[in-house]
C-alpha cells in the first residue's frame, strides 16, 4: 500500500471533519449535545491531519488521538445520559474507567518518546497497546448500551458511526501485538473508514442537527454488508499472516488452504436463508422504530400483483406470494370460499399436495370462525393452547398437523369473507407481533379486492360470451326462418304441380339440401338448448339408464349396473339432458372398447341416490376440475362449446341436486349427480 493512500486518506478525513465542526458551530439547535459534539469532531479533525502530516509514530499524533478518544468519550457521556432509560450510575463509573485507561495510555506514549531506549520502550509499547485495546473494548460495549437503550433512530445511527470509528483501531492494535508488519495497509483501511464515518455523521447532521436519518433498510443493509466484507478481508489478513509465520516451508500452501477453506465457510453461512432474515431483523431492531419498511413492502407487494402477462403466474398465485413475501414465508395456500365452506385452491411453493380435498364441511367452521371475526389465527398458538378457544376450535385438523403452516389470514372484502391465505413458517421462526397483524390485516383486505375484481370481471366475460352466443343464434333462428320459408312454400306448390315429374325432382333436391342444412343447424345447437321445465317427479333411475344406454349402444358399449330400485325427485327431460352430456363426454374420452359405466347407488343415510358416470378415458387435472371444468364455453375438445358440463350443473341444482367430479389424469373420470331420493307417497303419487 503505498503511503500516498495513508496520507490523502487521512487528509481528507481531517477536511471532512472540520468542515463538520464548523457547520455545527454555526446552528444554534439540534438533537445532539453541541459543545461535546463540536469538540469531538475538531479533535478527530486535528488528529487526522497529524497522521497526514507527522506521521502515525510520532508521540504527537499519539497524543492527538488519546484527545480524540477523549473527546469522543465525552460526548458519548452526554449523549448516553440525555437518552437513557433509567439510572446513570453505571454510566458514569464505565466512562471516568475508560476515560483513566485512555489517560494512562496517553502517559505512556509520553514516557516511551522520552527514554529513547530499545529495552524500555519494549517494556512500554505492549503495555499501552493493552490500554489502548481496553479502552477501546470498552468504548464499543458503552455504544452498544447506547443503542440498546435508546428508541430515536438518529441517535443509534450515531452510536453506529462511533462504533465503526473505534472499531478500526482494534485491527492496528492486533497488528502490533503481531509485530507491525501490515501496519501500511491497516493505516490506510484506517483512513478510509475514517472517511465513511464522517460521510455518515454528514447525513445525520444534515437533518437540521436533530440525528434523524431517513436510511432505508436496504441501504443500512448494504452498509452492514459492506462493513462485515471489510472486517473479513482484515481479519483474514491479519490470520493469513499469522498462518503463514507458523508454516514454515509450506507457508504459501497453508495460507491457501486457509483463505479457501474460511471463503467457502463463509458463503455457505451467509447462502442460507435464516441468516438473511436474522440480519434483517438484527437491522430493524437496533436501526429502525419498526420492523417493516412499510413503503418498500407496499412497492413490492403492488409490483407483484399487478405484474400481468403471457409469462405472469395467474392471479391466485401472486396473490399468495404478494401476502407471503411481507412476512418472508416461503410458501401459501389460497382458500376459496364457496357455499359456507372453504375449498383449496392455488398454492405458491405450498409443500404437499396442494389440490387435495377434505370433506365439503371439514372447512366449514373456519368458514364461520373468520366471516364473523376477521381476525388472523395464529397456528403456533392454537397448538400450544394458549389461543383464544374459538380460534382453536374453529382451526382444521388438517392445518392444525401440519408442523409448517404458521397462520391463516382471511380474505374480507366489503364485509365478505371472500377466502383465507395459510403461510407457511419463515426461516426465522418466530411469533406473531401488532405489527404483523396489522399489516397482514391490510394486506389481506387488498388481496380480496383484487380476487372479488377478477371474479367480477370473468362473469362480465361470461355475460359477454352469452351475448355473443345469443347473436349468433338469431342468426340461425334467422336460418331456420327460412328454411320453414322454403318448405311451407314447397308444400304449397306440391298440391298443385305434383303430377310434374320435373317439379319432383326439384322438390326431392330441395327436400335434401334442406334436410342437410337443419341436420347442420341441429348439429351445432343439439347441446346448448335448455331444459323443459317439467315439475319434479318420482324418476325411476334403472330404467332411464337403460334407456340412455340403448339409444347410444350402436355409438360405444355402456354397461349399467347398480340399484334397480332406486327413483329419484327430478325432471324426468331434464334428468335425462343432464345425463346424456355427461355420457357423451365420457364416450368422446374414452377410447373406442372401453366401456362408460351407469353406475346406480343408493344413500339412505342422506336419503339421496345417485347415478355415477365413470371412464376410463383421458381424465383431467385437478386444477382444470377446480378452475374451468364447470365454466360456460371453456373446453378441453377440440372444437368444443364447453356448456356441456356447466348445463349438466344447472340441471341437477334446478332439481335440488349436486354434480361432483372425481378425476385423475391418465385414469379416467368418474361424474356422480346426487338427487333427492323419492319416498313412498311419491313414488305412488
């Protein structure tokens, strides 16, 4: 390191802090004690220009820096007593300590310029080295109680500039104990770091001298990382020169193993998730009056969510990470609310199978729990016991078993409870404060509002996709109008021109191209149109079944089995248009032998029947059941108009019944429709 670096350094650290002093001279308020601040910062201007222009060995510099430790010590004192939280009495007794150990390192300095002689200053330098790195030790534990005890965040930012400030001496102590060799680089670290001190108390003082610091958690994060890198590469340094004095021939060799062996160590500390979080919350604990850096998590939060396009996940999974990432769990899952209980839906790095089902009422209380309470449960304290007991009672066993989910916060929007999020535990594990409550209180009420606009805005999508549909059956109606045109004009015609062999023949022409053009028409709208409106009646099932079977055997084998007792509560055209759909889209899944299978059963215990379609065709996802199965116009035909299974629906809760699915990619599909079971009178009725 050459000696221009020790000395520009230390120059310019001088300027800075002059320039300091006198700007405090001139203001005539301020947050931090003025005469002993004034004071502190002249005196570590004097002793850095004495380093730039004597030089770091002469006794006056010496003497210049036990005045700067002095002064500073001072004004720690005053800054410590004006913020402290209680009693003063351990205060004063480490200060005047450190103050004589400073005092007595300066008399030593002194004694060690005046004997001049080897074998004394032997004797003195390890001794005021010792001094020295007392008062040092004992200057940082004193800023530490600073910052443990103090709630304004300038005055910690202060604590942390002196903190620096000393602790740049301690590597040149160590180094003097070691014999001086790296004194050079040391001095010129020294200065630098010198200069990023008074930068720092620049920024504090700069706001009109009351020590507040707007400094983002990022910043303050980078900074920290910074000063751990600088502290690294000087203790490495300082080891690496020690290794090596112990090496002896293979010196170069050990150093190496030393520098890799300690790199590798430390990025695979620094790589794992728990540390970042434990700094994070180490900086807002010491640095910062709360935890969250409520504007940058509310920039994160609305640039994940609103982060459209063809690559973006869908909405529900941003969703569950935009609320995730605020208190830096690694995964969600979304809840749905549908029909007073809460269903699964998209999970965001949610270990397990996040498309499993419970039973339709396993969720039902947590429903009720959160629409009438609001309130966010905190899944630690619902195992321990210690929550409130309708949390306890109303959390599934299911969330309650998993070791991994840490809370759930419901989705309410203009007094709905649209859904809840689960999250999983974060890599600092840790309880649930105010803070967290409320943010994930806000954030969980913004989340509703994006998940009710989007439901919003896919049933104006349906409403338009219905309009559509409807112009384009006036269009056909318009076809068919014509059509009805044509023939009553041709049986017109035919009373008279019958005998006409040529008029015939046109009439057969016209007769078949009419045939052909309602055959199109029928083709296109045979699965759209609606159901009769028949009252509800007693329906024997086995014989509808058979029926559905015979008419479509010459088409695909369908085996029927099952009760052949068992009648049902239903509109007999309807019921027979709901299961038509569904057996056709089983026959157009399945392949050409394997057969769709009628499947009657009996409930008693609900007093309901049911009549099961099962496949063993292509199946479908879970997700595609969850989120487009049951929606008009969507598809997974080639070709498809996708109302199939959503009429198939409509039906069946138009007769008081239910459709569920069970489907499994690659192994089929089986459609089960639940009606009332008729009893006794009806059935005779």
């Amino acid at each position: 390191m050459p000696p221009s670096m020790i000395l520009w350094s230390h120059a310019l650290a001088a300027l800075l802090f002059f320039a300091l002093a006198l700007g405090q001279m001139r203001r005539r308020r301020g947050g931090l004690p003025a005469v002993p601040l004034v004071a502190s910062l002249g005196a570590t201007a004097l002793w850095a220009l004495a380093v730039a222009g004597i030089g770091s060995g002469d006794v006056a510099t010496r003497l210049a820096e036990g005045l700067r430790n002095l002064a500073w010590l001072g004004f720690i004192y005053a800054l410590a007593r004006h913020d402290a939280r209680g009693g003063t009495r351990w205060l004063a007794t480490l200060c005047v300590t450190c103050a004589l150990i400073m005092a007595l390192a300066m008399v030593l300095a002194v004694a060690e310029a005046a004997t001049g002689q080897d074998s004394t200053a032997a004797l003195i330098d390890p001794a005021r080295l010792t001094l020295r790195m007392l008062a040092t030790l004992a200057a940082l534990l004193l800023l530490y109680r600073i910052q443990a005890s103090t709630a304004r965040g300038g005055v910690r930012i202060v604590a942390l500039a002196l903190s620096l400030l000393f602790a740049l001496d301690l590597p040149l102590q160590v180094d003097g104990w070691l014999g001086g060799e790296r004194g050079a680089i040391l001095f010129a670290a020294r200065g630098l770091g010198t200069v990023a001190v008074a930068l720092l108390f620049g920024a504090v003082l700069h706001r009109d001298g009351d020590g507040r610091l707007q400094l983002s958690r990022r910043l303050a994060f980078a900074l920290l990382s910074i000063v751990l890198i600088g502290a690294y590469v000087v203790i490495v340094g300082l080891a690496a020169g020690f290794v090596a004095e112990l090496g002896g021939d293979r010196a170069r060799m050990v150093q190496t193993a030393f520098v890799f062996g300690t790199a590798a160590a430390l990025l695979t500390i620094v790589s794992t998730p728990w540390l970042r979080a434990s700094t994070k919350v180490l900086i807002a604990k010491h640095l910062f009056a709360h935890r969250y850096d409520y504007r940058a998590e509310w920039l994160r939060f609305n640039e994940t969510l609103g982060s459209p396009g063809d690559g973006a996940a869908p909405l529900a999974v941003r969703v569950v990470k935009a609320v995730a990432d605020v208190t830096d769990s690694p995964a969600g899952l979304l809840l749905i609310a549908r029909e007073g209980a809460l269903e699964r839906g998209a999970g965001w790095n949610w270990p397990g199978d996040a498309d499993g089902a419970e039973p339709p009422d396993a969720n039902a209380a947590l429903h009720a729990h959160l629409a009438s309470t609001r309130r966010i449960i905190e899944l630690d304290a619902v195992r321990a016991g210690s929550a409130p007991a309708a949390d306890i009672g109303a959390t599934p066993a299911w969330l309650v078993e998993r070791a991994d989910a840490w809370a759930i916060v419901p989705l309410v929007h203009f007094d709905l409870l649209t859904g809840a999020l689960v999250l999983s535990r974060p890599p600092l594990d840790r309880a649930l404060d105010w803070e967290d409550f409320d943010l994930l209180g806000v954030a969980g009420q913004q989340v509703a509002s994006y998940l009710a606009e989007d439901r919003a805005h896919d049933a104006l999508a349906d409403a338009q996709r219905f309009d559509e549909f409807n112009r384009r059956f006036a269009f056909i109606m318009h076809d068919l109008k014509n059509l009805v045109s044509q023939l009553t004009l041709l049986a017109r015609n035919a009373e008279r021109h019958a005998d006409n062999p040529a008029f015939r023949a046109d009439m057969v022409e016209t007769l078949r191209d009419s045939s052909q053009r309602m055959n199109t028409l029928l083709a296109r709208l045979s699965q759209h149109h609606g159901g009769r409106g028949e009252a509800l009646r007693a329906v024997p099932l086995h014989p509808l079944a058979k029926r559905i079977a015979a008419a479509r055997r010459a088409q695909h084998p369908i085996a029927v089995s099952g009760a052949v007792d068992a009648v049902a509560v239903a509109d007999p055209a309807g019921l027979e248009t709901l299961l038509g759909h569904l057996v056709q889209n089983a026959i157009e899944a399945s392949a050409a032998n394997d057969p769709v299978a009628l499947n009657i059963v009996t409930l008693p215990e609900s007093r309901q029947v049911a009549v099961e379609v099962i496949d063993r065709g292509c199946g479908m996802s879970p997700a595609f059941v969850r989120d487009r199965l049951f929606k008009p116009f969507v598809s997974g035909k080639e070709g498809g108009f996708g109302l199939g299974a959503f009429e198939a629906r409509q039906l069946a809760e138009a007769m008081g019944g239910a459709v569920s699915v069970e489907s499994r990619a690659g192994e089929g599909t089986r459609f089960r429709v639940t009606l009332r079971a008729a009893g006794e009178l009806e059935q005779a009725a």
